[in-house]
C-alpha cells in the first residue's frame, strides 16, 4: 500500500481528488490517498507551499514531495525537505502560459492599446504595426515553458532571441547563455518575456544596467517571479522613456497591495497572477506517472536540483 498525503488548502482537495484517483487507478496502484495521515507512514506528498507542512522531517518514511507548482522557489531551500522532489510540469500549465504570453505580445506588437483606450471619435492616422519579422522579442528563461513560449513566438515569424543560465538549443531561436550571454540576449530586444526561476542569481535581472541595453521603450512582461525585476530601477526606466510598458502577472508581495504605485501607473498593466496555472486534470496524471516511476526504481520526471535552485 502507498500512503499519499494531500498537503493543499481545502478547495484544491476538493478540485484534485478525484482526478488523483482516476489517475492512480488507471496505473493500478495500490494507494490510500487523503488529506490527513499518520506522518510516519507517508510515502510521497503532493505539496503545496501554502500548505501548513513546514517541517518534513516528521515524514520518517517519506521517500519524495510532488510539487503542485511550477515554482519551488518557496519549498527549495527549506533544511527539513532531505528526499527528492519534483517541479510541476504539466501540458495544461504550458498551453496556459503560451496562450498568455501570444496575447500579451501580440497586444504590444500591434499596438492594441491605442485603439481600445482610444475610442473618441478622432480618426487618428496611426502608422500599421511592423510584422513580427521586424519585432525583435527575447525570451529570459528557456526552461519547460519558456522553451515552449520562445517556439511559439518564433512560430508566428517574431524575431526570438532567448537566454538561459546553461547552453540550450532550440530551432530557430537564438540562444545565449551565461553572464556574457545576457546582454546579447537583451541588445536592442523591442519586448522582453521573463519565465525564470527565482533564486539567488535571477533576483534583480531586470535592473538599471540591463535595462539600458534595451530598445527604446521597450515592453516588459513579466508571467515568471517578481522578484526578477528591480522595481525602483523599472519605474525609472518607464520614466525615463527606455520602458514603454510593463504587464506585470507576479510580485514581491501578493496580493499586491491596493495602494501599490503600480495600480494606477498608466504604463503598467497588472494581472492578479492569472498567466497560468496546473490544471488537474492533467498535473494528477504527471503526479500519478512519477510515483508509479518511483515504486519502480526509475528517476522521478522533473526532479529538482537542490543545489541549482529549480
């Protein structure tokens, strides 16, 4: 018998339970699956960081954490976690952010903004937008969904540069990497997508210096981690023209405060986190396929590098 803990808020237990099941079952594993267990006869939990486990060491016979998220950047560094753990990757999360990242691009590519705010009556002879050809776009992060975002980009004909910390190869994309990558990922780029992890070294990319490698009013979007831009810097960067407009999805602190500067900025766009999330359908049939990995003695699918960060 495998025992599963559930370790989410309530509602989420309610949304993955019977999907979990379905795809348990499908693998004909012999499981007890639930919310609460005795902690010494846990074998995996599906983990959510806003759940209320912060010591794992209790879990005497835990043999791996299954991460509900994308992110393990809250779970990552936490001592008492000393058995594999494995990032969400999941089908529906990375249609999600493609789907997200397209409409958010597509909207400053062509310039939809002017007409949507634009609606008094005055036949403005605006200029047609450039083809995405023309449109230079880079992607920071080429991870599972910045990989999938940049080929997406690149599908529609955007000019698509990307940067990673570690080589990577991906048709017709640019790829830079390392320290010395980054500021030729960033030369001149119209639109910036940031899809990285945070971790020590990604805190702050986005900063006063790499700002100015780019275009001039550059557009920033930023679907990943908020901790991966320099607030102060950005403001600046919008103010001093270099910025045209950041569509922000994530923060330092979330919710965002309602008396945060970025509300009413008229050259910010906020999204409450929305660019994607696990759907479960699918993400129980990621979770199901590496336990039955595991009982098997094969390596769990997206395992994390504890000393990398993600």
């Amino acid at each position: 018998m495998i025992n599963i803990l559930f370790a989410a808020v309530t509602e989420r237990w309610d949304q993955y339970e019977n999907p979990l099941k379905k795809q348990l079952d499908l693998l004909s594993l012999k499981y007890k699956l639930a919310e609460n267990l005795p902690p010494d006869e846990v074998d995996y939990i599906i983990y959510a960081p806003n759940s209320s486990i912060k010591d794992f060491s209790v879990f005497t016979s835990l043999k791996a954490v299954l991460n509900l998220w994308a992110g393990v950047e809250d779970v990552v560094k936490n001592k008492t976690l000393q058995v594999p753990l494995a990032r969400m990757v999941d089908e529906g999360l990375t249609q999600g952010m493609k789907e997200w990242v397209l409409g958010h691009v597509m909207r400053h590519h062509l310039g939809t903004d002017l007409h949507v705010f634009g609606q008094d009556g005055q036949w403005r002879d605006w200029s047609a937008p450039p083809l995405a050809k023309n449109r230079s776009v880079t992607v920071l992060g080429l991870g599972a969904l910045g990989a999938q975002c940049a080929k997406t980009l690149s599908k529609i004909g955007f000019k698509v540069s990307g940067w990673s910390q570690s080589k990577k190869l991906i048709e017709n994309v640019i790829c830079y990497y390392g320290s010395d990558g980054l500021e030729k990922s960033l030369k001149d780029a119209e639109i910036v997508v940031l899809l990285l992890p945070a971790t020590n070294e990604t805190e702050n990319i986005i900063n006063q210096k790499t700002i100015n490698y780019l275009s001039n009013k550059a557009v920033i979007i930023n679907p990943g981690r908020g901790p991966l831009i320099d607030e102060e810097a950005l403001l600046k960067g919008i103010e001093n023209g270099k910025i045209g407009h950041a569509t922000l999805d994530v923060f330092r602190e979330e919710p965002l405060p309602e008396n945060h500067v970025f509300w009413a900025h008229p050259k910010i766009t906020v999204t409450p986190h929305i660019a994607s999330e696990t759907r479960p359908e699918t993400a129980s049939k990621v979770i199901a396929t590496n336990i039955d990995r595991f009982e098997k003695g094969q390596p769990l699918l997206n395992q994390v590098d504890f000393k990398a960060g993600y």
